[in-house]
C-alpha cells in the first residue's frame, strides 16, 4: 500500500469503528454532559494514549517475527476476515434498524450514557481504563489492527506513522463532533442519516477486507 492509501484506508477504518455504540462513546456522552466539552477529548486522548503505546511495544517487540512471510499471510487473512465480517455486520444491523446514535444523556436509558468516570479519576486515565475492559477493542486489535501494522511496515516507520494517524484521527473526529454536539444541546445527526453512514462504512469494510484476505493469498 501507498503511505495515502495506508491514512485514508485507516482513517474511513478508524470511522467505522468509532461510530458504533460501545462504552467509550456513551461514556463520552455522559461526561460531556456531566463536564463540558473538554472530557469528552480527554477521554479520547487517554484512549490514544494506549493505542500508541500498544503498537509501539507490538513493533518493538516483534517487528522480526510480524515481518514473517508466513506470519502476514496468516495475519492478513484473520485480519481480513474479521473485516468482512464485521462490515457485513454493521450494514445488516443498519439495514434492520438495530444501531441507533442516542446522544441524549438520560440515566433511565440504558444505551444513552450509563458509563461513568469513577469519582475523582481524571479522563485520561479513564479513556485507558474503558478501552481495555472492552474485549472488542482486544479483539480489533489482535486482527485488525495486527494487519495493519503488518502492512504499514513495509513502509517503514512512515508507513506506521500514515496508519496511526488516520486511526486516531478519526476517533478525534467523531468524538470530538459528538462531544460539541452534546455540549452545545444540538442535534448531531438524524437517525436515517447515522444508519446510512454505518451501512457505507459496512460495504467499505467488506471490500477492504476482501482485500486484504487476497493481498495475503497472492
């Protein structure tokens, strides 16, 4: 891959995940609520923080081995199939009406915002701690996000870099959209608008993936 082709791949990728709900986005809804705009990005940066460090101790410490003939093959191809799968997933869902974007922060609704920062815990840590007790961003990242690093470092140091970039961009983008929405108590998006993001995103997927399971076999 091209190091453009690596950013851009990356950040639609990033989107993706970004957008469905999961802990880190109703945290983020409920502590822009509870503290203003800035937690909302806090959060996110502790969420960066760990996914910086993560790769960084995966390349430093198995850069030989994930550079393996065989060992991209196999990565590409789990990593590619959990891409299509994940893809098909998300644009069933979106086709059935089953994701929904709630950024109303209302306790008595179990998907709008019950996780909540411990009092006293800075954001930071708090983005830390809600992305690793989530065993899908465990599961991400031991397929997909192996992948990709795996195809990044063909580039070298650059090509890690174009893909970091894209990934945490993307969460800044999105998090940080949803954090001036909620804060300002504007509407973000319509629901038909959300579930037709999500189902692009999901064909995306199914085509990225689709590739990187061929890149891996040729």
């Amino acid at each position: 891959m091209e190091l453009g082709t690596i950013f851009w791949t990356a950040l639609l990728v990033g989107f993706s995940g970004a957008m469905m709900p999961g802990p880190l986005l109703t945290m983020t809804i409920g502590e822009t609520a509870r503290r203003g705009f800035a937690a909302g990005l806090l959060l996110v940066l502790g969420h960066a923080i760990l996914e910086i460090t993560l790769v960084g101790l995966l390349v430093l410490g198995a850069a030989e081995f994930l550079a393996s003939g065989r060992v991209h093959t196999a990565i590409a191809v789990v990593g590619g199939a959990f891409l299509v799968f994940m893809g098909w997933s998300m644009y069933r869902d979106a086709v059935k009406g089953r994701v929904s974007l709630q950024l109303e922060n209302n306790n008595n609704k179990e998907e709008s915002g019950n996780e909540k920062v411990p009092a006293g815990l800075h954001p930071v840590p708090a983005g830390i701690l809600i992305s690793l007790s989530n065993p899908y961003w465990s599961l991400w990242w031991a397929t997909v996000g192996l992948t990709y690093i795996t195809t990044s470092m063909a580039r070298g140091v650059s090509g890690l870099v174009a893909f970091l970039s894209g990934h945490l961009l993307a969460d800044l983008l999105w998090y940080g959209a949803v954090s001036g929405a909620v804060a300002g108590g504007r509407r973000f998006m319509s629901q038909a608008v959300y579930r037709g993001l999500i189902v692009a995103c999901g064909i995306f997927l199914v085509g990225l993936g689709a590739y990187f399971v061929y890149s891996g076999l040729v």
